[in-house]
C-alpha cells in the first residue's frame, strides 16, 4: 500500500490540474458551471477554474454554421403538391442562452425551419413559388430569425435548394409553355405580314399617285403642245389668207402642196402599204416649190418694208430636164 500511494497522488494531482487549467480554442466559447449552476462564460484563452467546484458546462461553437434542410412535400395554394428542401446557415451570439434557453439546438432549428416552408409556400401558387424564390427566402430569414433570437442565435441565410413539381405538372408546364411559344411565334408572324401587305400597298398607293402625276403632267405637257400646235397653224393660215387677200395665189399654192405632202408622208408611213404608186407630174411639185420660195420672199419683203402693191411674181424656175438629155 505504501508504494500505490505516491502514484496515487500523482495521478490525483494531474487530474486536479487538467481540472484546474482550461484553454479554450479559438471559435469556441465554454459555459462554467458551479454545483450544476450556470455562473460565467469563458472566452477563448488560457482559463483557471477550481477543480470539483466548478466545472465546464457547455462547449458551444461560435463560428457561422450551415445546417441542411431535409427534403418535405409542400401543397401549395392551388393543391400542387411540390417536394422542398434546403440550407440554412447561422451563428450563435450568446452561448448561455444557446446552451440553456434551447434543448437539441440543430433539431430545434431544422424543425421551426421546415413549418414555416410549409407555411410560407401554402399561401402561394405553384407558378408563385416557382418564380418568386427570393422573396420566399426572405419571408422565411424574417420569421426564423426572430423565433430563434430568443436562443441566442443569429440566422444569417436560408435558402431553398430545389422545388421540384410533380412530373405530370411538370409535363404539363412544358407543354403551356410550347404552346405559349408557338402562339407569340404565331403572333409575330402575322404581324410581319401585317406590316408587310401596309408597306405593299404603301408602296403601290405611291407608285399610283406618282403615275398619274405623271400623267397629269404628261396630259399638261400635250395639252401645251397641242395649244402651241395650233397657235402655230392658226398664225399660218392667217398669213396665208392674208397673202391670198393680197392676191399672191402662190401661198394658195403652198398651202395645198403642203397638205398634199403631209398625206403622202401619212400613206407612206402605213404599216399596211407594200407599194405607193404616185402619178404626180415634176411641174406640179416644181410649182408648188415656186409658190414656197415666192412666199418667203414676200415675208422678207413684208418685214424690211410696207408694200405698196402687190411685187410681181417671180419666173419660175427653169425646168430641169431629164439625165439622158444632159
């Protein structure tokens, strides 16, 4: 017994002293306990507490945590029936509350987490909780956030990681949405023809106000002419009376070959004509020039000076006689 007995208070002593002396890590905070009885919190570091007194109650982590959500069926406002789960991240601000005001922390936490999905998500549609994530991400960070600060505890993050809609619901949205497509394609296509047919008969409405400006302009333009045309024939048919009320027949006679000249230009210009017999004598055409010829020279004459009378006729001109007479 002797002998047992250094080894025995060495032992006692070491336990006493790994009572004695406490290091807390960094990241942790320890709850000290004395007879059972929460007293104080010990902060990282190096530590004494009074062995058999006071002991370490609760070792809590006081780093930012992540806890994963377990996958639940969720029926939405419309009796859609959709599969959720997701991740919530947290950190504990007061290690006494979190140890003592909350048995099984983790539990605790993923089970006010999953009620209020089911809650947030049943007062919403299917294409509501599809589409609006974010604000259900929202709502939920504010309602768990406040029911677990009583613990002590900071909810940093929640987040939904899949909703997932039954297959034939799914199904069915891939088919709205096709349909939904072949519609605005549908759409977009009969606009484009639409616009197209406007842009038509745009176009033909303006090539037919600018052809009948153009005929206006080309009726104008004829109509003019015409006018000059005859202005032109009523001031030649003045002179020529007026040189047959003087007596000069040759303008008579210019005026008739003229007209005779315009005939045959008219007969050889027919498109039905293969051959133009002419019986016309060379004297007649050569009195004819004579009458043109005496006719100018009255208007020269007319234009240098009044005439007293009436010039004499000029001799006509002398005949030319045939080739093989030469």
């Amino acid at each position: 017994m002797g002998l047992y007995l250094p080894l025995i208070v060495v032992v006692v002593a070491v336990i006493l002293l790994s009572k004695l002396v406490r290091i807390v890590p960094q990241g942790f905070e320890w709850t000290v306990e004395r007879w059972g009885k929460y007293t104080h919190t010990l902060t990282p570091g190096f530590h004494l507490l009074i062995p058999v007194m006071q002991n370490v109650g609760r070792k809590m982590n006081m780093m930012e945590q992540v806890l994963d959500v377990p996958s639940q069926d969720v029926i939405t406002k419309d009796n859609a029936v959709v599969k959720v789960d997701g991740v919530v991240f947290y950190q504990v601000l007061d290690a006494a509350k979190a140890a003592y005001e909350v048995a099984q922390l983790e539990v605790a936490i993923i089970n006010l987490i999953m009620t209020n999905i089911r809650t947030v998500l049943g007062s919403l549609d299917l294409d509501e909780s599809l589409s609006k994530r974010d604000e259900i991400n929202a709502k939920l960070l504010k309602v768990v956030d406040e029911a677990t600060h009583p613990w002590g505890l900071k909810v940093t993050r929640i987040e939904l990681k899949d909703i997932q809609p039954p297959r034939d619901l799914v199904d069915s949205m891939a088919r709205q949405m096709k349909a939904e497509r072949e519609k605005r394609a549908n759409i977009l296509d009969a606009e484009g023809f639409r616009q197209a047919a406007i842009l038509k008969a745009e176009g033909e409405k303006q090539s037919v106000i600018l052809a009948a400006e153009g005929q206006k302009e080309a009726a104008f333009r004829e109509a003019e002419a015409r006018e000059r045309l005859a202005s032109a024939e009523a001031k030649a048919t003045e002179v020529v009376s007026a040189a047959i009320a003087g007596g000069d027949v040759n303008a008579l006679n210019y005026f008739v070959a003229n007209k005779y000249i315009e005939a045959l230009k008219a007969m050889a210009d027919s498109p039905n004509q293969k051959m133009l017999l002419l019986p016309i004598e060379a004297t007649g055409v050569l009195g004819s020039l004579a009458g043109i010829a005496e006719l100018a020279k009255n208007a020269l004459a007319e234009q240098g000076a009044p005439r007293a009378s009436a010039p004499p006729r000029a001799p006509a001109p002398p005949r030319v006689p045939p080739p093989d007479q030469r």
